[in-house]
C-alpha cells in the first residue's frame, strides 16, 4: 500500500520516516547480515541497525503518545503542525536522535545515531514554522555526514561515512521541495554504495559492498518514501552478492583471526574534555573507537583486546553504563561462515528473559537460551528475535518473565513465525513462573502438549518482589517514600515497611494463606544474607509439607523474588 506522502519535513515526517526505516529494515536485516565482512565479519551490521532504529522509533511514538490531545488521529495530516497539539519538530527529531544514541548497536548502529543526532541539531534549530522545506533538509544531511565522520577516531573511505557523504553533496546539489532532495540524496548514496568494493579491498576480495552503507541507502529509501509516497527501486548494488559473501568473508583484513578480542559499548555519563581524554587512551587501546553522543551523554565503542581496560577507561572518564562486550570467539567474529560445520536445528527450545546473572545461569543449566534483561534495560523485539534464532531450533516456547514485556514478545513471536520458526508465546510475569513452567518442559512431548503443561504450571504459580521505592508514589496499600521497602503480590503494592525480613515475611505469609506446596526465594546481591535463612526457617516452622528452595538471581533489580505453587 501507497504510503501517503509528507509535503514538509515536521514532526509527522519524522514519525514516518522511523517507521519506514525500521520495516526497510527488518525486510533488509538478513541481507546486510550476510555481506558484513567489514571492520568485522561478525554479520550483525542488518541487525544492530534494525535494533538501532527500532530504539528510536520507540523513542518518537513516546514523544507523540505524550502529545496526543484532542483526538487527533495518530496519522496526522500531511500538511505542516504550525500550532497543532502535537509534538514539534524539535521534539521529534530530538527524540529520535536520543532513542537511537542510548539504543546503539554495534559500529555501524553507533554511527547510525550520530547521522540522526546531526540531523537533529539542525532540524531543531526553533524557527517561525515548525517544519522545514528542501533547503533544510539538504543542511542536515551535510551536518549529519560530517559529524559522523568526526565522531570515528580513524575514518576509512569505502564506508558508510563515504556513503553519507556523497547523500551529503548529491543533496547539495539537487534543488526543490523535500521529496527531490531526499530522491537526490538517495541515489548519490546508492551509487557511492556501488563504488565501495573498489575503495576497501576487504569488500573487494569478498565480493560485497560495504554492510553499514547498504544499512544507510535503506534508511534513505524510507526518506524518499516519507516525502513521495513510494519507496525507490532495488537498495542493493549490482555487486552485492549474498552467496559470494559467503565464500569471501575468510578474506576479510579483520577477519583471519588477528584482530582484537571483544567489542565493548557502553553509555557514558561524562564532560566533554574528559571524553576527549577517552577518546585518546581508547584509541591507544584498540580499534574501531567510535564516540558519538554530546550534552553530557555519550555512546562509546570499541574492539580491544583488553575489555576491562576499557570499560575502566569509562569509568576514569565519568559514569558507563548499560555495558555490552561482546567476545570474538571461536566460531563468531573471526571464524568464516564457510569454515563453520553446519548445526543441525533442534527440534524444540525454550527461550527465556532472565533479569539477573544468577537466574541466567539457572536457566542454561536447564537447557534454555537466556536473554539476559538488566534493571532499567527491557530488550527489544529484536533482541528477543535475535535470541530465538540463536536457539535453532523448529520449534520455540518463549518465556518472557515481565508483564511490561508481554507486547514486545508477541512481536518477537510473530517475527520469528515468519521465518518459519513455530513460536508459542507463555504470559509469563516474573522469573519464578518461568523455573516453573521450565520444570515441567519436556521436549519429547507434542509441542502443543508441552506448552499447555508449562502454562499451565506458571498459571499456577503466584509471584513476589520485595523491592525498594526509588520516589514517593501512590500505591494499592498507601503512599510510599523514597527508600521504602515495598512488597508487590502478582504485580501489585501489597505491603509497605522498612525492614526487608519483615516485609519479606508478610509477603510470604499472604501467599501461603491461600495454600501452596513449594516456595521459590530468589535473592538479588543487594538482599541481606539472612532473609533466605530466616523466611526457610518461618516455613519450616508455620507451614508442615511446604518445601522451599534458593537461588542466588544476581544483579536481578528486585531484593527478593518469591514464587509459591
């Protein structure tokens, strides 16, 4: 269907744009995968684009979800929002560069979000109009290509900075409304594309173009689309060739085995003369340094040998977070796909959201792939697709273990069922509804047997946190302050206290009321040690037949997750 065309570039456009970038993209995914081979041949450049995208997307539909009034219907019109309730330019576009900074991935996702950043920084210059024409357009794409080549400690033509560029100056020199800049840009960035393999002699021994530039003419593709109605021809290149991807990728300069050991990303919380001083030890430290981000806020990447290194150089600098290292093992970054022996799919895996290194651990040993979630980091669709792959198998059981997550899951599920992977999706809400539903798995079963006995064994399974408030807030059993232990029963503020034990055993002791035959007490490493010892020893003592066990959960958000079946 004919996307209905965007006259101006306001606060809609940018909406659609996101959008249709993360479609382009998620029907792209598998192909960039396939030709990345360089700076490494891991083949995620498709993915940790999409997830890059899909970060931001979230980000904008916040933005207007927070600005709907009025009824005004979620499409919008196509002409300009001068004085209209909903989200200015400004807002949208400065959304969409902070959902993507925070939701980088990879080199190619990071670089991505400071393209977008740069375009924000022009388009949310505040002006008479809240939109703009072709002449800002064409601004922000010269900013956007040039602050990305910036924020790489050692740019190489061949890239998607090359593509960037020639989008840049092809936009340059196109004249008119919108819709003739973005075609202009696009089909400057295509035909760059197409050059690549002669600029990079990785992508010419392997026969490809440049991964994360295909990333970024599919993401000018949905540009001409917001502005036009219709989407371009064919993104791919004459030279892309998937299959010779395949056989080439073992000739790759960063991929024979040399190159460093792991990719470290994390946030950073820093000034910016403290990341310049970053910037100069990491890129002593390793290669591929990208830091992209400002205001305070900074998305770091880099491929070292030393991670711990790195991530301490962070932390010299200011406050990382959400860190993510990633080893280039044995069959991963630095092992052709042609040398990999075929794996045979299993027939049936169980995929799980795990909140903490303790229950992730717990839940391999019983067989299932983990994706591990931590406090204030929900994954996203992509992740959790992602995970499913990485189970290889006909059949998958998702086992989400977050109500708030229950939406992202379902897309996940219905994702992997188009690539012909039979998915069924468990409600599950908390982690201890999953151990109980993984203990009743049992792959020799039909499929849907299995799962209507694991769901309903994590049906039958009420749920606990003890956890502390971090504001005062309003809740089913009273107001809370900041600092107060608080005891949820199936989601809800049941107790409010300021002792852990006591909570604890309150929470326990309503759970119990309505029966039960085993607890399950998972502690979090900031839980006192003695709240496992002292709710075993209540059981024992109020509570003949009920048998209780521990697990060790990790860095897992809540103090205690409790589970009664």
């Amino acid at each position: 269907m004919a996307q209905v065309p965007q006259r101006f570039f306001d606060a809609l456009a940018v909406r659609t744009w996101c959008g249709l970038s993360l479609r382009a993209l998620g029907h792209a995914r598998e192909e960039i995968d396939a030709i990345n081979v360089y700076p490494v041949a891991d083949g995620d450049t498709g993915t940790n684009l999409y997830l890059t995208v899909e970060s931001a997307v979230a980000a904008v539909e916040a933005v207007f979800a927070a600005h709907e009034v009025d009824g005004e219907p979620p499409g919008g019109s196509a002409a300009p929002r001068d004085g209209a309730g909903g989200p200015s330019l400004a807002d949208a576009v400065g959304a969409m560069a902070h959902g993507a900074l925070i939701g980088a991935r990879g080199n190619s996702g990071t670089i991505l979000a400071q393209l977008l950043r740069g375009m924000a920084q022009v388009l949310s210059v505040r002006s008479d109009t809240d939109h703009t024409g072709g002449q800002g357009l064409q601004r922000a794409l010269r900013h956007a290509a040039a602050s990305a080549r910036q924020a790489v400690a050692h740019p190489v033509e061949g890239t998607v900075l090359t593509v960037a560029s020639a989008a840049a100056d092809a936009a340059d020199a196109a004249g008119g409304d919108c819709a003739e800049v973005a075609r202009a840009a696009y089909e400057g960035a295509r035909a760059a594309l197409a050059a690549t393999p002669g600029q990079l002699a990785a992508l010419e021994r392997a026969g490809v173009v440049d991964a994360g530039g295909h990333g970024l003419v599919t993401v000018l593709a949905a540009l001409v689309e917001t502005f036009t109605g219709r989407a371009p021809g064919p993104v791919a290149a004459p030279h892309a060739r998937v299959e010779r991807a395949v056989e080439g990728q073992c000739s790759a300069e960063e991929g024979d085995g040399n190159g460093p050991a792991f990719e470290v990303i994390y946030l950073l919380e820093a000034e910016d003369a403290a990341v310049a001083r970053l910037r100069q030890r990491l890129d002593a430290l390793g290669d591929s340094l990208v830091v992209v981000g400002g205001d305070g806020l900074w998305n770091v990447h880099v491929h070292v040998d030393d991670a711990g290194a790195a991530v301490e150089a962070g932390v010299e600098a200011g406050r990382p977070y959400r860190i993510r290292i990633t080893h280039f093992g044995h069959g991963d970054a630095h092992t052709t796909k042609a040398e990999r022996p075929p794996r045979e799919r299993a027939q049936r895996a169980v995929v799980a959201v795990v909140p903490g290194e303790g229950l992730a651990a717990l839940y391999t040993e019983a067989g299932a792939t983990t994706l591990l979630a931590r406090p204030g980091e929900p994954p996203a669709s992509g992740e959790l697709v992602q995970a499913v792959r990485r189970a290889h198998a006909r059949e998958v059981v998702l086992l989400p273990n977050d109500a708030e997550l229950r939406h992202t899951a379902a897309a996940a599920a219905e994702q992997a069922r188009t690539e012909g992977i039979r998915v069924a999706l468990i409600p599950t809400r908390s982690a201890v509804q999953g151990i109980a539903a993984l203990a009743v798995h049992e792959s020799e079963r039909r499929f849907d047997e299995d799962v209507v006995a694991m769901t309903s064994a994590a049906g039958a399974t009420r749920h606990a946190e003890v956890t502390v408030a971090e504001r005062q807030s309003w809740t089913t059993a009273g107001i809370c302050q900041a600092g107060d232990v608080l005891g949820l029963i199936d989601g809800d503020v049941a107790v409010i206290g300021a002792d852990v034990s006591r909570v604890a055993a309150t929470v326990l002791d309503r759970m119990l009321s309505a029966g039960g035959e085993l607890v399950t007490l998972v502690l979090g490493d900031e839980a006192p040690e003695s709240v496992a010892d002292h709710l075993e020893a209540r059981v024992r003592e109020a509570y003949l037949a009920v048998d209780t066990v521990v697990y060790r959960g990790g860095r897992q958000g809540a103090l205690l997750l409790v589970g009664v079946e």
